[in-house]
C-alpha cells in the first residue's frame, strides 16, 4: 500500500517538474519580448505626437475642420466598440479584463437605447463574444502580441468608413494601457468623432499680439483643408496603432507574471509532494521494521517451546525406562 502510494506521489512530482520547466521557459520568453514591446511602444510616441502636431498646425493656418470624422452625431444609434485583447491565454486576469471593459460599455449603450458593434482583436475576445451569440461585425487575429501598422491601418479605414458612411455614430477603443513591467490598466478611449480640442490650436494660428513670444508662420504647397482630410485618417491610424503597440506590451506582461506565479506554484506544489512522498517513506520502512522485529519474536517464542517439549519427554522416557528396570525379574 505504501509502496504504490510511494510510486504515485514519484509520478505526480516529475509531472509537476516538468510542468515547471514549461513555465520557467514562458516566463523567460515573455520577459525577454517586454524589452523589445516596451521599445515599440516609447518608439511609436513621437509618431503620435508629431502627426497631432501637424494635425493642430493644419487647423491653425487655416485649414477647416468640417470632416465628417469630426462630426459628432445628434442621436447615437449605434455605438461601435473596438476591443483589443490576446491571441492566446496563459497571461492571467490580461484578457477577462479587457471583455468585462467591453460588456460594460455594451451595457452603457443598450441603456441609452442604442445599438452596439463589436470590432474584436484577438482570438480570445472573438472566442468570447462569438460563444455567448454576440454581434460581431469584424474580428482580427494573428497578431496581438506583434502588431504591425498595417494592422492598424486595416482597422482604421474600416472604422472611419463606416463612420462616415453613418453605419456607426461613435467608435471607443477598449484595451489595456502599458505604464510599467508591473502595472497596466485596462483604458477606454473615445476614438471617432475626433475631439475638436485635439486638432484646435498649435504653432501655426496666429500669435497674440500683446505677447513678445514670435510664432512660426506656415506656407501649404496644397491647401490646409485637402492636406487636413489626408492626414485625420493617418492620425486615426496612429491612435490604434498605439493601442496595439500597449496592448500587446501589457499582454507580455501579463503573460510574464503569470508564468512566474505558475514556477513559484509548482515549486511549492514539489516541496509538498516531496514532503508526503518521504512520510509515506518513513512509514513503510517503519512497519517492515515491525514486522521483522514480530516475526523475530515469534520464532524465538517457538525455539522455547520446542526446548520445552524436548525436556518434557526426555525426563518422561527416562521416569518410563526405570520403571521398567524396577520391574525386572532380578528384582
């Protein structure tokens, strides 16, 4: 019994290291993948800021600012939801962050009595939405943990057709803000129509004349309004493109902080078994030990009564043989 007790706990135990070895390894590669996402995303700032800036510099020199993606709408009808979460699992709580971000939003909207559309990135958000009947117009997979700005590009022009094409009247992005190796938030931005604050101002609108502060002053080879209508798109573009670039920073992370909580898990989970395996050890060698020492004992109990009986029929023969010599005829 305690012998295959002994072999079972010996299985359980390489099982659980070799489940270690697998984690240590994720956790490793996700660690090394933080590095190079977390260099993608501090690279894609100044992109961001410097298309706002042309943006605000367009708008002040004169370019007008009656785009349709700038257009809020009257009545919200149908709301569109841009969700960004992972391909694959094994990162913790990263992706039931993200949908439970979303649900909430989808709540939002059918209490204001309007419709909802779900644009998902990731197989786990499509996965999610799609087994529990959600409305999904589109989904894009294969690449949450290394987005490209083609990517970007393929869910901007999307959006920003239907937009205006007035198939949705507001678009959010919904995904998980990177701030550090061990911190990130799950965000939702508002994404179209484009704040009018966000393109207002800048370098090229004209200086107050009471400040001493001197202002550039702009030439447009064509003018603002056609160079704005080119560039609102690109900039729509930049601001996914950046929610990819953290989403995906956040995802290694997450991944990360998972793998090393399973290492630790499985180490303690050896330390135990080991623990059990060598009591189980200890009490078969104890009662082997017992059941040496008993059957000792008996055997040495059985030495003494075979001696017992040998003396009790020597001094029987021995009383009989001189009770037969009395009994001779000499005597």
């Amino acid at each position: 019994m305690a012998g295959g007790q002994e072999r079972i706990l010996k299985r359980r135990i390489s099982s659980v290291r070799s489940t270690k070895k697998i984690t240590r390894a994720m956790e490793l590669i996700a660690g090394s993948r933080i590095v190079k996402a977390q260099a993608a995303v501090k690279g894609a700032h100044p992109y961001s800021e410097l298309i706002s800036k042309v943006v605000a510099d367009l708008a002040a020199g004169g370019g007008s600012i009656n785009s349709p993606i700038l257009k809020p709408r009257e009545r919200v009808k149908r709301s569109a939801h841009i969700v960004i979460a992972a391909d694959r699992g094994l990162c913790g709580a990263y992706n039931s962050s993200v949908v439970r971000a979303a649900e909430g939003s989808i709540l939002e909207d059918e209490e204001i009595g309007a419709e909802y559309a779900l644009i998902l990135v990731g197989r786990k958000a499509e996965g999610y939405f799609r087994y529990r009947d959600f409305r999904i117009d589109n989904a894009f997979t294969g690449f949450s943990d290394q987005p490209s700005y083609e990517d970007a590009r393929a869910i901007g022009q999307l959006v920003s057709e239907r937009f205006i094409n007035e198939e949705y009247d507001k678009v959010e992005l919904i995904y998980t803000r990177f701030i550090s190796a061990g911190k990130q938030e799950v965000v939702r931005r508002p994404l179209l129509p484009l704040e009018r604050e966000v393109i207002s101002g800048g370098d090229g609108k004209p200086g107050d004349e009471s400040s001493n502060s001197a202002t550039a002053s702009y030439e447009f080879e064509s003018s603002p309004e056609a160079l704005l209508a080119e560039i609102l798109p690109k900039y729509i573009e930049a601001r996914i493109f950046a929610a990819l670039l953290n989403a995906g920073a956040s995802e290694h992370a997450a991944r990360q902080r998972a793998m090393k909580a399973a290492t630790d898990n499985a180490e303690e989970l050896i330390k135990e078994l080991s623990r059990v395996m060598n009591r189980a050890r200890q009490d078969a060698i104890t009662t082997e030990i017992m059941e040496i020492v008993g059957g000792a004992e008996a055997l040495s109990s059985s030495d003494a009564d075979a001696d017992e009986d040998s003396a009790a029929r020597a001094i029987a023969f021995e009383r009989d043989y001189l009770e037969h010599q009395g009994a001779g005829p000499d005597n």
